[in-house]
C-alpha cells in the first residue's frame, strides 16, 4: 500500500480523499492555487504545495507542476478527484512516464470512454442499445442539422468531450437548430476544448439511472447496484438517491451486468459509472461512462458500507476488489443533495461571497469500510468553513448532504429535516429550493424524470408569502435584546431610571415603530415597552404580548399571546436573517438614526448578475428590440447565461465587446424603453 499520495484536486473531493487515507494511515499531499490558500483542503492534508494562480487552467490544469510536486514531496500515487484532471489520458500516461500511479483507469480506458461519439460506437459494435441519433466525426453545421431533422425533434445536442451538463442544448425544432449548435460549441470549446458534438433524440420525460462498477488489475469486475440521478436542472444533477425507487431485481441485474460487459470491453481498471437513460416502460440505453469516482458516490457508500476511495486506493496498489459479487446487498435507502451557492429563483444563477454564518445539522464523520459498519443518519462532505469565500474561479458547491434511512419514507423525513436545519448568511443558496423538491408530491412519490422541475415549476417556485408574524418577533426580539445588552453598562446604580433599557417613560410607556423589509415587500411593526416584555403587533393585526424567555447565542425562544416560538436569528450590519420553523427570512431593518447614502440610479441599463466574460453580443447601437429578445451572452464558471431585454425597447450603447471580462453588476449596455 501507498505510504503517501497526493490529491490532484480541490474542495469536498479533496477533503473526502484526505479523510480515507487518514484512516488507512497514507500521508497526503495537496496543491492549491493562490485563491484556494486558505482552503480547507489545504488544512486537512499533511502537506500542501502552491501551483499557481486561481484560474484553473494555470493551476489545477497544469498537469506538469502537479507531476513535479508529487514527485519533490515523495509521493507515490497521485488521486485526481473528479474534474480537473481525472479524465484526461494524457495526464495518466505522464504520471506512468514519471514513475508515479494514477489512482484511476488506464489512458486506454479513458480515450475509448471520453469521447461520447467514440463511446458509443463501441457500444453499438457490442450490440448495447443506444438512443438513435448521430454520433460520428461529421461536424459541419449544415450536415448536422440535416441528421437533427432526420432524428426527429426534440433533439439533443451534446459536447462530445463533455459532461457535468455543459456543452448541452435541446433543440425544440428545426428553426431553433443553428443558434443552438452554435451556443453549445461556444460552451464545448470553452468547457472542454473540443468544440465536437453529437446529436441525439430527446427522449419524453426519461429517467437518468447510472451503474458504480469497480474493477481491479486481476480480472475481477463487479457493478454496486444503481443511483437514479433524474433530477436534474440545466442537464445537471440536483438530487440523488441508491437504489432507484421502483427497480425490480431482474432489471437491476441487466442494467449491472450490461455496465460491466462495458466496462470490460475497454480493459476498465478502478471506479467508473456507466451511466443510462430509461423510457418509463424501463427499457434503458447507453448514455455515457464517466471513467472516474462520481459526485454521487456517498449514496452508493451508504447502501453497501463500503469506502469507495479506499477500494480506489487499494485496487491502485495491485490488490484483488476488497468483495465479489455475491457479497454484495443493498441495505436501506440513501439521498443526496447538492448544496449550491446559488440562486434558485434567479435561473440558478450561482452566488459569489463570503460563507459569513454555516449552520449545519448534526452529523457523523465519514466512516465506513468495516464489517457490518451502520451508517450514519446523516453525512455532510464539504470542503468550506464558515467565513470561507465562494469565488467565481471554480464550482460553486458549498456541501454534499447525504442522508441514510432504513428505507426511502424515512431518507426522505431525515433529509427534509436536515436541510431545514442547515443554515448559511453571506450568500444565496438552493437550500430552500431543495427542500422544497423533497417535500414536494413529485419527488415524494417517486414520479421522477430529468424534467421533473421543470415539470413542477409553479410548485417548486410558488409566489412570495408574507413573512409570518413569528418570525418578524424573532426579529423584534433580536434587536430589541442586542440594544439592551448594548445599553446596560450606561450605570452602576441599578436603581437609575435612565440607565434602563426597558423603555422607560415618566407618564406613558414607550412605543416605537421597526420597520423591516425583504425583497418582496415592507414589514412595519409596533412595540410598546413593559416592565419585562412588550406589546408586539405587525401591520393593523391587535397587539400581543411579547416575551423573550430564553437566549442561547443567536438562538432564541419567545413567546408571542399564546405561542411560544423558537429559532435562530443572526444580524448582518442592519440584516437580520431568521432560521425558524424550516425557513430562512432576511430581514432588512430601516434604522431611523442611520443616515442613508445617495446612490445613483441604474435605471435603463442591464446588468452582469455575476463576474464573467461577454460571448456574444447579439444586439448593436440604435437597434429596437422585444421584450425577452436576447442581447449579451455572457460565460461565467463555464456556463451561458443570456442577458435578455426586460421590454420592448431601444439600444442606446454597447459598453463591453466579445472577450471583455465583466465585474459583477457591470452595466453591459445602455437599453431605453421604446
């Protein structure tokens, strides 16, 4: 076995590798860009070695460093996480060349496999069905909107070299083909330079079902059953959960037992996922193979107590898979959700900041691998801390959330009541979208397929509500009790009427106005002191009384009338973020005292709503355009975003041409209503 490896990677996959060979005893060495300094990945690892700058392609990519630290700090292996460098043959064929050992498939496997064309013309030649479409090196773009035609729309286009769902189009009809084909290969070219693409039909509400397969260098291949990864948004993975609801045995040994007849037709060595799209009617095909460890890997982990790094680790060093076949069973139900810096209810734009507050449910760490190991009700891998950034370089991924139930009724309760105990202040997160998908009847259900949110849309993202008036007093309360502490050295003498902080008046009680607001709308609320509590109303609702009866840090329980509540209430400046009863409420508190700056208004010009660089400018000076047309096109952490006109209007100025980068809320141009 390994003595000492190094982690060819960033982030929770870094940490998640780190963990495992603490336990077996190897040492790691990790690498990190001038962003990451101050990683969590760097502070878990032994040792740790700077490769460059943050953008990727000068520090994560460059294969040739990362060689060279391997071999200065000693290490013996290097394991590449999955991203960056964990499919790119060429890199396994250097660490071989430097005398190192790539923890994953030999180069072989990986250009048979990388290539989703080449992939699947193995597979037809092993007679694996496959969805009709073309999958050939042709790429001239009149050629291949003659193939859509002939496919039948809705067609699929898809980056050849791709995956993580860039490079992706559906293309509705015939008209929409070129501007499509021509966006997808921006994104291929950028994402994986490969501009190549493949088309396909697009079949009606499938499911995405994938295969863990592991093989080892004696001959021995086997599958660890499945994970249905359906639910999607922008072709990429939201949810997961092992094994896939409604999977009769006999299917599930099919679709086994094709993965690993694929997986030794390219001589497969290590973790790989053979991943398959199957009609309702559970007929499936070949989609693709990701010749490397999933994100998704935990909820395999959880259903087989196994360590897949460990199996990772053990079959790079030459020894046999640690169990065959028949010892494997599946045991319970796990799920897994995607935590994002993101914002959901803004077309999942992804959120740039600092993680100022992460508040995460109670969980056990990492540990499987041993005989009739139970897993843990609930496992976060993360590779942030609180007041860690969350930067426009890479993935925005703040924790993997993984729950484990005796079956799927009880993984479902657990995840929905640990994502409402999950917390985070600093930046957008999906974390209320996610609950509300698990919650949801389509979800809960099992009625899955990869447009289930799309399908669900009015109820995964329903209107506004107000605030409820528990937590406009959790924030009351807050304020109320920080001013008190804030005030109360102002005397020694305890009997000093002028040093209370109870609001005291000489004739009346004293009553003031706080006015809170979020995004949606203004909250005014009324409170009138008392002797040790106070008359609370929000709006023209009858006052109540309102009493704090206990304070632990930000958390605090009062009691409204007749109501007690409880919750988590952290202040940001003059934001109070209130976690209470499974919601997150940010409420700004207008402060009479605080003098608001003059800021100048931003009226008729469009935005950048993150940092990035502008693609494509489809618009010009003087031009009139429809409400939705598009304008910009912007790139930002390798996907498209489409900056459209927000109504009928006039082009007044181009501010940015193609190539520009653009700082987050940039004005792109000046826009005039017609």
């Amino acid at each position: 076995m390994f003595t000492k490896i190094l982690i060819a990677n960033r982030g929770e996959i870094a940490c998640r590798v780190a963990a495992t060979a603490r336990r077996m005893g190897i040492k790691t060495v990790a690498v990190y860009s001038e962003a990451d300094a101050n990683a969590r990945h760097v502070a878990v690892c032994d040792e740790a070695v700077l490769i460059g700058p943050a953008a990727a392609k000068d520090s994560y990519l460059c294969g040739d460093k990362i060689i060279a630290v391997a071999k200065a700090t000693g290490a013996q292996a290097i394991h590449p996480g999955y991203g960056f460098l964990s499919e790119n043959a060429e890199f396994a064929e250097a660490c071989a060349e430097a005398g190192l050992v790539f923890i994953g498939p030999p180069a072989s496997a990986m250009r048979a496999m990388g290539s989703k064309s080449a992939a699947k013309q193995l597979m037809e030649k092993a007679n694996v069905p496959l969805v009709p479409g073309y999958h050939g090196d042709q790429q001239d773009a009149d050629f291949l909107h003659g193939e859509a035609d002939r496919i039948g729309y809705p067609v699929l286009l898809k980056a050849s070299a791709g995956g993580g769902g860039k490079g992706m189009r559906v293309v509705e009809n015939s008209a929409q083909f070129k501007d499509a084909l021509a966006s997808c290969k921006r994104e291929a070219i950028s994402s994986f330079g490969d501009d190549k693409v493949l088309a396909e039909k697009y079949l009606q509400r499938p499911r995405h079902i994938e295969i863990q397969v592991f093989a080892d260098t004696l001959g021995n291949c086997i599958y660890l059953f499945e994970r249905d990864c359906s639910v999607q948004r922008r072709h990429q993975k939201v949810l997961e959960e092992a094994p896939a609801p409604g999977m009769p045995a006999e299917r599930r040994a099919a679709m086994g037992e094709a993965a690993v007849a694929a997986a030794r037709a390219v001589g497969y060595v290590g973790a790989g996922t053979v991943e398959f799209i199957a009609n309702q009617d559970g007929s499936f095909y070949f989609m693709e193979m990701n010749t490397r460890l999933q994100v998704e890997h935990p909820v395999t982990e959880m259903i087989t107590g196994t360590d897949l790094v460990e199996w990772q680790l053990r079959v790079a060093a030459g020894e046999p898979l640690p169990k065959q076949q028949h010892e494997l069973a599946i045991n319970g139900h796990a799920i897994e959700a995607r935590i994002y810096a993101e914002n959901p209810e803004k077309g999942f734009l992804p959120s740039i900041g600092t993680l100022r507050h992460l508040g995460t449910p109670d969980a056990v760490a990492f540990e499987l691998g041993g005989a009739g190991v139970t897993p843990a009700a609930v496992r976060i891998d993360s590779g942030v801390r609180e007041g860690d950034a969350i930067s426009p370089f890479y993935d925005p991924m703040i924790a993997k959330l993984i729950v484990w139930g005796a079956d799927r009724k009880q993984a479902l309760a657990r995840m929905a009541q640990a994502l409402s105990q999950y917390q985070i202040v600093g930046l957008a997160s999906n974390i209320a979208f996610l609950k509300r998908l698990v919650e949801g009847q389509a979800f809960a259900t099992a009625d899955l397929d990869t447009g289930l949110i799309e399908r669900n849309h009015d109820t995964l993202f329903p209107p506004a509500q107000p605030v409820p008036a528990g937590a406009l007093a959790l924030a009351a309360a807050a304020l109320l009790a920080g001013e008190a502490r804030a005030a109360a050295p102002a005397s020694a003498n305890p009997a000093d009427p002028w040093s209370h902080t109870t609001g005291w008046r000489l004739n009346q009680s004293y009553a003031r106005k706080l006015a809170f607001s979020d995004e949606h709308a203004a909250y005014d609320t009324y409170v009138s002191y008392r002797a040790n509590d106070w008359l609370f109303s929000a709006g023209a609702a009858a006052p109540q009384i309102l009493s704090l009866t206990a304070r632990d840090g930000g958390d605090y329980r009062i009691k409204l009338g007749d109501s007690a509540t409880h919750g988590t209430v952290l202040r940001d400046d003059d934001v109070f973020h209130v976690f209470a009863n499974g919601a997150h409420h940010q409420l700004a508190w207008n402060d009479p005292m605080a003098h608001a700056g003059e800021t100048e208004s931003e009226g008729g010009r469009l935005t950048a709503p993150m940092p990035g660089k502008v693609v494509a400018v489809l618009a010009a000076k003087g031009q009139e355009v429809k409400k939705g047309e598009a304008l910009v096109i912007m790139e930002a952490m390798k996907m498209e975003h489409t900056i459209a006109a927000p109504y009928d209007g006039v082009v007044d100025d181009i501010l940015y041409s193609v190539g520009d980068q653009v700082a987050d809320g940039a004005p792109l141009l000046a826009f005039k209503a017609a």
